[in-house]
C-alpha cells in the first residue's frame, strides 16, 4: 500500500509502516514526506534514506499553492499526518483556525480534495475535541464526511501500548470505503489496546514495563542538573503557581517540544541515579525531602532515551546526532513525534478486521 506522510516530523507514522511491512502484515511503500523542519528531514533522511521514487514536499503551504503539483503526486491510498498542535494545545493559547499552524488542516484538506486517497489517518492533541466549545473538531469532521468520506476518531494513551509515558492524542481515521454496520463503536482506543495487549510481543515493535528498562546507566555529564538548578527545579511552584514537583516517575510525564529548555519536575522527566542505578528499587523520593532530594546526582533524559519513550530505536537519534543534528533539535523532534506503538496498534486493527485492504 501507498504512502503519503504529511508534518512528517522523524516519521512516526512511517517507522509503524515499516513494522508492519516487516511483520507481514501489510506491505507499505512511502510515495512522498513533507517536513518544514530542516533538522527533522535531517534526522529523517539519515534513518529512512528516502529513494529518488519519494517525493519530498517540503514545505506544505508552498507546496499546495499550486494544484498542479498536488496533481502530478504519485498515486497512494493512504495519507497520514500528525499536523500542528500547538494552536490547539492546553499549553498554548488555544488560537485554533485563527492562526496561521491552525490552517494546517485545510492544506491537508487541499491534497485529499485532489488526491482522494481511499484511507487518511491523523493525529493531533486531545484538546482539539473540546476546543472553541467543539466547534474546531466539528469542522475537520465536516471537511471530511463533506467529500465522501466515513470518519470515526478516539483518544489514545501511549502508555497504553506498552510505552511507558501518559501521552493522550487523538487520532483520526476516515475512509472512503463501506464499513460494517457499528464500526464507530468498535473503533476505540480500549479494542484497540486489548487487540494489540495480545499481539505486541510477538511483532518487531519495542515495549518496556516502565522507564527503567530504557534508562541508561552511565551518560555523559551535561545530561546532570547543576547544583544551582536542581532546588528551583524540585520547587513545589510559587506563591501564585503550585505544582506537585516529582522525578523518578515510572511512567513518564508526555515529553514536549520544549522539553530541551528548563522547566520544573512538574512538567518534564528527571530521574536521580540512584533510582536508574536500581531499576527503581531505591527510589528517594519516597523518604527524602525537597532539600535532600537537591543533592543528589539527578539528570534529564537523553535524546535517545526520549526517542525511545516513541518507540524508536535509541540510534534513530544517534544517526540523527551524527548527520549534525543538535541535542537541543533532537528534543523537539522527540516532543513533537507521533509515538510508534499507537500507530502499529491502530493499523494492526484496522487490516486485522479488513477495513483497510489492498
């Protein structure tokens, strides 16, 4: 089957795709990728390597500007995208259509409208369900019934497919095919997850119990914090912001785009050595205060281990480090990602029960 992946990112919805080709579930071939990104399509090229038959499409508004380079795309059945977030985001300002990342949709909109690809399967963050009173979502469900298609959508928790990080996403699957009666209740993120709960260790795609089966024991020390940083970071907020301030968690707070700047344990994923050093057997948290807690060997994740909590192999950004990526870049890539394991999950599910097919 054909692919077409939009907002490409380093290809969480490819690497799925090249799971399943390698399981023999369903063969995959990539047609294009569009990335505005230079050190993602870096970070990208340096793990795929795409072919001269892969069409990079670069940036997508320019792209889509002319229809007669949305006409010459090579033929593909399925178009995928994880397209901009942050306008819909509880942690950005919520601007929706009004801004211009908002608008995102209706280029992806520009290529099916032409293409008409018999499957589309989109992500996004959950709050686009509720935002502007639900009118947003409302809309994208619209563009798409609107032109023939049948859309079902939930809300998934990669931590539900056996990667250990509480990442809620929505992901949007529609078809232009007919499907059983009383498919939109049987597509959900719970059969999905109870499919995959059976399958999982017996395809190609990585799992862990929890954080520390990725945790690596000995890293190079600009991953530590500094003594200076360490007591604002464990800080349980200020007097106009309270936050519950935790390290060591098992399951990993949702990794963000940001994650490369300092923030506080409220928000982002620090680990002391002892807790990693143990597999969690030691962990401080648990008997030490704040103050105590702050002189400790306390580190963030690495690029790699932050691609693994995706589902990528931890040399996905090491091949990316090595093409001249920045830590800083890899970060974003990692927050910005599709995670891996949800994808296969969903499109395990929907060639298992034959709704998508040859």
């Amino acid at each position: 089957m054909r692919h077409l992946e939009l907002f490409s990112g380093i290809g969480g919805f490819r690497r799925a795709m090249d799971l399943l080709t390698h399981d023999k579930i369903m063969d995959f071939q990539s047609v294009g990728y569009s990335e505005i990104d230079k050190k993602a399509i870096d970070t990208y090229c340096a793990n795929y390597h795409p072919t001269n038959n892969e069409i990079p499409l670069g940036d997508i508004v320019t792209f889509t500007k002319d229809s007669k380079r949305i006409e010459d795309l090579p033929p593909f059945e399925l178009l995928t995208g994880g397209f901009p977030c942050q306008t819909f985001s509880m942690m950005g300002k919520q601007a929706g259509f009004n801004e211009d990342r908002g608008q995102m949709f209706f280029r992806i909109m520009d290529i099916i409208n032409i293409c008409k690809p018999r499957y589309v399967l989109l992500e996004n963050v959950k709050n686009i369900v509720t935002h502007d009173k639900g009118q947003t979502f409302a809309r994208i469900i619209y563009e798409l019934e609107n032109i023939g298609y049948h859309v079902f959508y939930d809300i998934f928790n990669t931590a539900d497919f056996h990667l250990p990080q509480t990442r809620n996403r929505v992901l949007i699957f529609a078809t232009k095919e007919k499907v059983q009666f009383g498919f939109q209740y049987l597509f959900n993120a719970k059969s999905i997850a109870n499919m995959f709960d059976k399958v999982y260790m017996k395809t190609s795609v990585f799992y862990y119990d929890d954080v520390t089966s990725l945790l690596s024991k000995d890293v190079p020390l600009k991953y530590f914090l500094s003594d200076q940083i360490k007591p604002t970071l464990l800080a349980d907020g200020s007097a106009n912001f309270k936050s519950k301030s935790d390290i060591n968690m098992k399951i990993a707070r949702p990794l963000t785009a940001t994650m490369h700047k300092m923030h506080r344990a409220c928000q982002d994923n620090y680990y002391s050595q002892d807790f990693i050093d143990s597999k969690g057997l030691i962990n401080p948290v648990l008997t030490m205060s704040k103050e105590e807690l702050a002189k400790l060997q306390i580190r963030k994740l690495t690029p790699e281990e932050a691609f693994m909590l995706q589902g990528f192999p931890n040399d996905f950004a090491s091949n990316g480090r090595n093409a001249g990526v920045s830590d800083g870049a890899l970060y974003r890539q990692a927050g910005n990602a599709v995670s891996v394991n949800t994808v296969y999950a969903i499109l395990y599910y929907l060639i298992t029960n034959k709704i998508i097919h040859e």
